[in-house]
C-alpha cells in the first residue's frame, strides 16, 4: 500500500502553484481591507482550466476526481490568499455537482460550461435563518405556476452573492407538515440570480472579507420549468451527493490554511533573535509548533483517505465528517499558535496570520459544526443513540 500523491496529483499542485505565486501578501491584504471580490485570481484560475477540474470533459472540464480537487484547494488555501482564495473558486467544485449528475444534456451545456470558462459566477442559496443545518426545516417556498414556480423566501450566507449571477436554490415545493419523511418535498434549482428583483445584502463579518457573506431576500421570483434541476420533491437527495464533497474540500481547505500559517511562524522564529539566540531554539517555542504541524498532517492524510474512497465509490461519511473536524481545529490551533510566535507583531497586519487567524475560526463552524460531527460519528460509526 502506497500512502503518496500520484504524479499527476503532483503536477497538479504545481501547476496551481505556479498560478497562486502571481497573487502575494500585498494583493490579499488589499482585497481583505477594500473588501472587493478577487476577479483578477479568479480568472487565472479560469483561464489556467483549473475551475472545471471535476467536471465533464466535452464541456470543457478535466473530469478528474475529488482527490485531484483536494490537492487543488489544498494548494491554493497554503498560498498567500489563505482561504479567502480557497472561497473564490470552492464553490465550482461543490456546488454545481447536482447539475453534473441529475441535469439534462441541455442544462449540463448551458449551466456549466460558463462557470468552467469563468464567464458565470454562481452562489449557494440552501442555509436559511430559521432552520440552520436543520436543512429539511427550509421554508422558502417555490409555487407551481404556468411555465415554472414562483419563488419566495429567506436564505442567509450566501458566499459571493454580491456578485454572482447565478444561484443554486434549494425551496419547498410540499409543505414539510404533509410529506412522508423530512426529506422529501424540496426542489433544486440553478437560475439567474436577478439583482434588480432579489435583495443580496452583505453581512459584515470578522475575516474573510475579500467574498461576501450575504442575506438573501426572494419575493415572489419567477423560475423557468428550464432551470428545475431533476425531479420536483427531489432536491435534497441531490444535493446529499455534494455534502461529502464539500466536507472533504473544506476539511483540507483549512489544512492548507494552517500550513500557511505554520510555514510563517517557522520562517520567523528561525529569522527572529531576542536574548542572543532565535526564539525557535527555545522549546517553548519549537514544540507547540512541532505539535501542529502533525496534527496538520495528519488531518491531511484523513481526507485523502476520503477524497480516494468518495472516488472509489465507496463510503466516506465517516471519514470526510471527521476530517472536516480534525481539519478545522488543526487549522485553527496553528493560526493561533502562529499569531502567537509572532509576539506582538502577529498581532500586525504585516505578517498576515491576523489574517488567517481570522479566517481559521470560520472552518471550525461551516459548512458543518464540531458538535453536528461528534453527533454524526457517536451514532453511525459508534453506534449510540441519537443525542438530539
């Protein structure tokens, strides 16, 4: 058994490289404070062919798996962006998964191929301010009229709404109260996303403020029977073939965040000299380090393991959740210990971990909880019984 990235896994995370070296500490820190969407790096990941990494490959994608996606955002979320960079494009390898396996020739053509290109930019419209990750609980309600559905409701959080053009709706087309089971009753859909008739209004947050976080208000929207995605009543089953996805390109997101992060606090306790001597001599100082860069790692080769068996077609929900979780935190204790080994100035902006402090805290609480995954893994992997 060969634990190591294939060759073509290698040159993947060079070729990504060679593209994330062209945005610096400079460029990111200018996105963060002016708060404006990074057009310039989404187009060179555009124009490198890198958005379309899993998609079909007559439309102009690479057809590759989650596992080459990982080695992807992985390099991208270790660069100077952090994980701001890692939001800019995440959303093309999750999100649009429901359109690859349940959509029309027509709709894989016509949805697509622009977000491949770079022409589209699309958002996700599933979380709303009611129900939380208590998904089935949605009320945003899609009406069937002459043609297609009249939409109404509420979602919050919406990444990159601000200037997308495109949305990925989940709504209730049966009341919950009068289906079978939870789960059924909700439609998918991937429409435009119409400033001039639905409100995006932007949430001031605590870091990652180069792509917007937004409320997003629906009233009374009209969608075309065109842009419906698979079978009416069946949207959350499809967007379930994305949550392992996404679990997985978060999880090792946030790794490559902390790697980021410890890469700066090694570089400046090997260059930082107080007393005669380099603070990373010193134990208290090294040790803390060394402990995060195996937690790191080890978070890495989790969701590996996961990205291979979600390729392979096997379960991976175990492994994706706990990679997601062992991920986060990882990140998040090598942010804090590298604001830390900066002394005071870790708490400057100059050396950018405030930055990624910032940001880590975010991949300990989306797209899933710490506490929604011990939940997850107490009862289907242990066997316990279920806590809520």
């Amino acid at each position: 058994m060969e634990i190591a990235l294939s060759e073509e896994q290698e040159a993947i995370r060079d070729g990504v490289q060679k593209v994330c070296d062209q945005f610096g500490d400079d460029y990111w820190s200018q996105k963060e404070q002016d708060k404006e969407f990074p057009f310039e790096f989404h187009k060179a990941m555009a124009d490198g062919g890198w958005l379309g990494i899993t998609m079909p490959e007559e439309l102009g994608g690479a057809n590759l798996g989650v596992a080459e996606a990982a080695v992807m955002m992985h390099t991208v979320s270790r660069s100077a962006g952090g994980y701001s960079a890692a939001s800019t494009i995440h959303l093309n390898i999750f999100g649009p998964h429901a359109v690859v396996v349940n959509g029309t020739p027509e709709q894989k053509e016509r949805m697509l191929k622009p977000l491949i290109e770079g022409t589209d930019r699309a958002c996700f419209g599933v979380t709303e301010p009611d129900a939380g990750l208590d998904t089935t609980s949605i009320r945003t309600f899609a009406t069937k009229v002459e043609g297609g559905y009249r939409v109404t409701g509420r979602k919050i959080w919406t990444s990159s709404g601000q200037v997308a053009n495109k949305i990925i709706l989940l709504t209730r087309t049966t009341p919950k109260d009068q289906c079978k089971r939870p789960t059924d009753g909700m439609t998918l859909f991937y429409t435009d996303l119409d400033h001039s008739q639905i409100e995006v209004k932007r949430i001031p947050k605590m870091g990652r403020n180069a792509v917007d976080s937004n409320a997003t208000f629906i009233d009374d929207y009209f969608i075309p029977d065109a842009d419906r995605i698979g079978e009416e009543g069946k949207g959350f089953h499809y967007i379930l073939h994305s949550l392992n996805p996404e679990r997985i390109l978060v999880g090792i997101e946030a790794v490559g965040l902390g790697q980021g992060a410890l890469d700066r606090a090694v570089r400046y306790a090997g260059e930082r000299s107080v007393f005669g001597r380099l603070i990373g001599q010193n134990q208290g100082i090294q040790h803390p380090l060394a402990e995060n860069w195996m937690y790191l790692e080890s978070a890495y080769w989790m969701l590996m393991r996961a990205a291979y068996l979600y390729d392979a077609g096997k379960s991976c929900a175990a492994e994706a959740n706990a990679g997601k979780f062992l991920g986060g935190r990882a990140a998040f204790e090598a942010a804090t210990r590298a604001v830390m080994t900066h002394g005071g100035m870790g708490y400057s902006t100059e050396y950018q971990v405030e930055r990624l402090f910032r940001e880590s805290i975010l991949l300990r609480i989306a797209p899933i909880t710490e506490q929604m995954i011990c939940n997850f893994i107490g009862e289907k992997v242990l066997g316990l019984p279920r806590s809520y």
